[in-house]
C-alpha cells in the first residue's frame, strides 16, 4: 500500500469508525504536513515511517478515543509524546470540547518547540506543553497515556507514585505485551484489559484502572 491509498484508508477509518469529523480531519492533515516538513530537518519521526504515518502515527493514536470516556472525564496526560503521536492526534479529537484538557509532556526541546508552535497553529485551546519531564509536575489527569515511553514496570511505578488516584492508565504495547504483563504482575497489577490494535494484530494497548 503507497502514501496516498494508506491516507485514504485512514481517514475512512477515522470518519466512520472513531467520529473525527471533516474540521478535525483538516486539522490532523495541518498537523500532518507540519511534522513531515519539521522532519527533513530535525528527527521527529523515524524516516522509514513517513510514507506511512497515516496508519502508523495517525490512525494508531486516534483509535485510543475508544478507550476514554470524555462524558464523565475531563482530562489526560500523554507522557513522552514525542512529535505529538498521540497526544496532539487526542487534542484535535477533543478540540471542541473546552472543559477536557490535555496535557504533553516531553523533555526534548526540539521536539517541545515543534510542539508549542503546532498548538499554536492549530488553535488547540485546551492543550498545554510540559517543557520538563513528568516527575516535576503532579500528574492529576483522569487519563494517563503512553506511546513509545518507558519499560512497562517503570510507566506502573509512575502510576503507583506519582499520579493521582484514581486515574485509568492506557499503555500501547507491542506483540511482547503478555510477556511485559507477566514479568511487571505484582501488587500494582489487579484487573486490567489487553485488546488488540486496529493498526496491528501484533500490538496491544493495555488499559488498567489505578484506584489505589
């Protein structure tokens, strides 16, 4: 599948399946084109990824908007969010709702300049940027998201240490996701939820309520 049939493919899935309506879809292609462009200078996303990032950045962050419930939360951390995969894709979801906030931490300057700006372009009123990592701010999110950050044991000590209770963690995976859980099963692990990615057979995301 080329670029432009996986962009197509793509947005059928987020217009039908996950609700992204024709403003949002315009702004993830703003979003889209920005980070492609700020990448032929600086390393945002991997080069091989590009032709496909409508399916492996874009369509793999929005389909976690099944997985929160925005009618009785109102806000979510994105730990490591890198380029904004998936916490500026969950922003534009959620842009027209002003009383969900979104907060993006990252430690890359780089990374948080490209960031600032995409907010700014975009008009994200309800996203704000952490330019510091996650252990000098209080995490006090309903949600916490992960994509691509740390080892699973040390994202479970962050949700035992440092977040809020109680928060709902959501975890992306890759096909070692049983063998994670099975290593990091302890007293920090009670019921969680494994389901399978729609971007991957081979992927999981983990969602696991912390409640103590």
């Amino acid at each position: 599948m080329n670029s432009s049939e996986s962009k197509v493919k793509s947005k059928l899935v987020l217009a039908e399946n996950l609700n992204f309506n024709d403003k949002k879809l315009k702004l993830i292609e703003l979003f889209v084109q920005e980070v492609l462009n700020y990448n032929q200078k600086y390393n945002l996303i991997s080069r091989n990824s590009e032709k496909d990032i409508w399916n492996r950045h874009v369509l793999d962050s929005a389909q976690l908007v099944k997985h929160i419930d925005h009618k009785n939360f109102n806000s979510l951390s994105d730990l490591g969010t890198g380029a904004g995969f998936p916490g500026i894709i969950l922003s534009i979801f959620y842009s027209d709702i002003l009383t969900f906030h979104v907060k993006l931490y990252e430690k890359s300057k780089v990374k948080i300049n490209f960031i600032r700006d995409i907010i700014k372009k975009l008009g994200l009123k309800n996203t704000r940027i952490y330019d510091n990592d996650y252990q000098s701010h209080v995490l006090d999110s309903d949600y916490i998201v992960c994509r691509a950050f740390k080892k699973l044991p040390e994202i479970l000590r962050i949700s035992r240490e440092t977040a809020k209770k109680p928060h709902k963690l959501i975890v992306m995976l890759g096909k070692s996701a049983q063998g994670e859980l099975n290593k990091a099963s302890n007293d920090s692990i009670n019921k969680y939820k494994l389901v399978t990615s729609i971007t991957s057979s081979d992927s999981k995301i983990l969602l696991l309520d912390a409640n103590e």
